[in-house]
C-alpha cells in the first residue's frame, strides 16, 4: 500500500492530480515557482532539473508521478528507479517511453509512462474492446481535446502542454497498416469524422498508442490513433511547421502559438474508439464514443483535458497502491482491465461526468 506520494509539477493537470490523489493519500507537490493558489497539500519549491533536488524530494516517499514536460521525464523515471520509487507520468513522447522501458527491467518498483489521456485511458479503453474478439481486423483509436467555441483557422488553445502538441506534430507516428508495422509522418492521412452532429477531422500524430503496435504485432491487419481538432487546423499547423520551416524552431513555433492562441475557459474532450473483427465467428464492430465537459472538484471549476488526464493517471496510481496491478516493472496502459479501471476511485469519474453532466 502506498502511503506517501509525491507530484511534480503543478501546473494546469498536476495541481489536480495533487489534489485528486491527497483524498487517500498524503501528498507533496514540488513546482518551480510559487503559486498565488491554495493547495490541500505541502508543496515545495524547487528546481526539478537537479538530480540532488528530486533525491531529496524522494528520499521519504513511495511513488512519483511526474507532470512535466516530456524532456524532463528520463532523468526524474532514472532516479525514481535507482531509489526504488514507483514512477508514473503523462508523456507522449516516444524516446522517452523506450528509455523508461529499458529502465524498468531492472526496477524494484512500478515504471508506468504514458498514464494520460493519449496515450493512456485510449489504450485501456482499447484493449478493453479488442479484448472482447477472437480475432482482430482493426482497431482505430481517436482522441480530441478542443475549445468549445472555436475561432480563428486553428481553432485551437492550448489546454495542455504547448511543448507536447508540437512534440506530437512533428515526430513520426507508429501504426500497424496492412499487417505491419511502420512509421508515418505525424499531420498526414487525414479524415473526416462526424461525432454528434459535428465535423471534425483527424490525422495521424506521435505517441498515441504507446505500446499497442507491439502488444498486437502479428495479430492485427490496422491499427492507428489520430488527433481530432476541428476542420483546417490540420492545413494551418502544416503551414507553421513545415512550409515556413518552424519544425526545425520549436521555441519560436512555441511563442507564436501560445501568443497567438490564449486560454478559454470552456473546453470539451472527444473519444473515439473502434475495433473491428471477430465474435464466435461472426464479423462484428464494437465502438465507443463519449464527450466531456468542464466539472467542479472542490468548488473550482477544472477543464476537461485537465481533469479527463488526471483522474486517468491518479486511477493508475490507486490500483497499483491497492495491489490490483503489479508491483514492480513496467506497466502497459493495454495491460489494465477496462472494467477494473472504471470502477476505481478516480477512473469512475469518466462514467460520471460523461457528456458534461
């Protein structure tokens, strides 16, 4: 049973995660700087990009979970095993995901990256369809975290981390097509997608799938995850990065996106899942589509890519705390039991707050 659990990175998603998971358990967070904010729990100031920093920050603690940009996630995942720490994050990033892996073969403790949204809760909800087959055509996995009220070409703000986005547009996405597997450009085979009675289009985008192509290798013919964002985002965001060259800047592709594209208020998350193949010999399609809305915790209103993300990861944590998941090694998002994951503490709440209600 975990008892202590330390949070690094207080920011739009970690401050909830914090929160989230100091109703069972006793947590400290750590940021860089101060906020204006009042915390339920101890927080911590300090600089996370030093090894002596994070050491002494785990010294007394059981589990980290991480909220940080993806660049800073090895060092911390490398320290965290070296300590006998169990280690959980929210990274999309691919080298990052392969490195932990490494790591995790000689881990004493929990190593499980990618306990996001997407990836994340996609991969459970996933394997929670494909698992229902006796054999496996396609599975094609959708994932959307949007403005509410688009404006602008883009139609886009930045509801999670700037650093990611541009990370998952410019790396190269894994898929398994046509039995195998191979690497696509990121923003390319784009599709129109109709989800209750709106338009959005979808296109291929890194990190998504997190381990599923080498889970299913050899046992499916399709296999994709591809971002939702509304009609023409897809062509601006090409333009930015590849027609004027800003794939090669991302600080500057970063500063004139977070200055071009505030903040709303009012978000919504689209997910989308579809397997295809077959039950009892029988050709069946299984599909799962849902929408979320902003909701209050504790008297404050939280965006739905921040609290969809949270509780994803905060249910993670909690069923490898109460030992309903291993207790050591690495962890596949695949590997998680969809029905166990929604009927825990913190994954019930997609069943919850389903459809902004």
């Amino acid at each position: 049973m975990i008892k202590k659990i330390g949070v690094l990175g207080l920011g739009k998603v970690g401050s909830l995660v914090a929160t989230l998971l100091s109703s069972k358990y006793e947590v400290e967070g750590m940021d860089q700087a101060k906020s204006d904010e009042e915390f339920s729990f101890e927080v911590k100031i300090g600089d996370v990009s030093k090894d002596e920093t994070i050491r002494d920050f785990l010294k007394d603690k059981e589990a980290i979970v991480s909220c940080l940009p993806y660049f800073l996630n090895i060092k911390i995942a490398q320290t965290a095993a070296d300590m006998g720490v169990h280690y959980f994050d929210l990274t999309e990033d691919v080298p990052t995901l392969n490195a932990i892996q490494e790591m995790a073969k000689n881990s004493k403790a929990v190593m499980a990256p990618q306990c996001g949204l997407a990836p994340g809760f996609i991969g459970i909800l996933g394997a929670g369809l494909y698992n229902q087959f006796s054999e496996i055509r396609a599975v094609k996995l959708r994932v959307g975290a949007l403005p509410l009220h688009p404006m602008g070409q883009l139609g886009y703000s930045f509801t999670w981390s700037a650093d990611g986005v541009i990370n998952e547009y410019i790396n190269d996405a894994e898929v398994i097509h046509n039995g195998k597997r191979k690497m696509v450009s990121s923003l390319d085979d784009v599709e129109i997608i109709n989800i209750n009675g709106r338009q959005y289009e979808a296109f291929s985008t890194s990190g998504g799938l997190g381990t599923m192509c080498a889970t299913l290798d050899g046992k499916v013919d399709t296999l994709n995850y591809k971002t939702m964002r509304y009609p023409g985002h897809r062509d601006g965001m090409k333009l930015l990065l590849y027609d004027l060259g800003l794939k090669n800047d991302r600080k500057t592709a970063k500063e004139i996106l977070t200055n071009a594209l505030p903040l709303v208020d009012d978000d919504i998350v689209l997910v989308y899942a579809a397997v295809e193949g077959k039950i009892d010999g029988q050709l069946r399609r299984k599909e799962f589509s849902e929408s979320y809305r902003n909701i209050e915790i504790e008297g404050k209103d939280w965006r739905a890519i921040s609290w969809t993300t949270a509780c994803s990861i905060s249910a993670v944590v909690d069923l490898v705390s109460e030992g309903k998941l291993k207790n050591k090694g690495f962890i596949k998002q695949e590997e998680i039991d969809l029905t166990l994951f929604m009927e825990s503490h913190f994954g019930s709440m997609y069943e919850k707050y389903k459809d902004g209600k």
